[in-house]
C-alpha cells in the first residue's frame, strides 16, 4: 500500500539514511553538496514542503523543494527527487 506523507523538520536524518543505504547514489549526491547538513538546512527552510513515499511503511523515495509565491501564484520548486532502486539478479 503506497502512502505520500509530507516530511517533518526533525525527520531530515531518516530521508538522507535512504541515500546512504546506495553508496553509489550518495557518492553522487555528495558531489551535488546534497550531505547531510544539507538536508537539515533545506527541511528546516519555512518554505520547505517536502513528501516522503512508503511502500507498506517502508521509505522507497523522496522529494524536496520550496513553495514560492511569485507574483500572487504559488509555484513549487523541485530540488530534489529520489526513488530508490531494486536491484534483482536473475
């Protein structure tokens, strides 16, 4: 059972833990400056609005960006979008 919950700021440590369990995903984020400073600075932001995706409560992804209000309209700015990978040997 898929579930979107939108991601708390004391929650940072728990969403950047997906990346590190893909040591090959974290190199690359790491590069991006994605660290994990990174990820308590931008989930503190107050215009944060962050979703988390669960598979029967298991995290399976991610996505982080900023609410901004540009001329009165609400525009979404996505910074970062993560879904982990399954890897199956066949």
């Amino acid at each position: 059972m898929l579930k979107i919950i939108k991601i708390l700021s004391n929650q940072y440590k728990y969403y950047y833990n997906l990346l590190y369990n893909y040591n090959v995903d974290l190199r690359y984020f790491k590069k991006l400056r994605w660290n994990l400073s990174q990820f308590k600075i931008q989930i503190s932001k107050y215009n944060n609005y962050g979703l988390g995706l669960f598979n029967y409560n298991l995290l399976e992804g991610f996505l982080l960006g900023n609410l901004l209000t540009i001329e009165k309209k609400i525009e979404y700015e996505i910074l970062l979008l993560y879904v982990k990978t399954n890897k199956i040997r066949l």
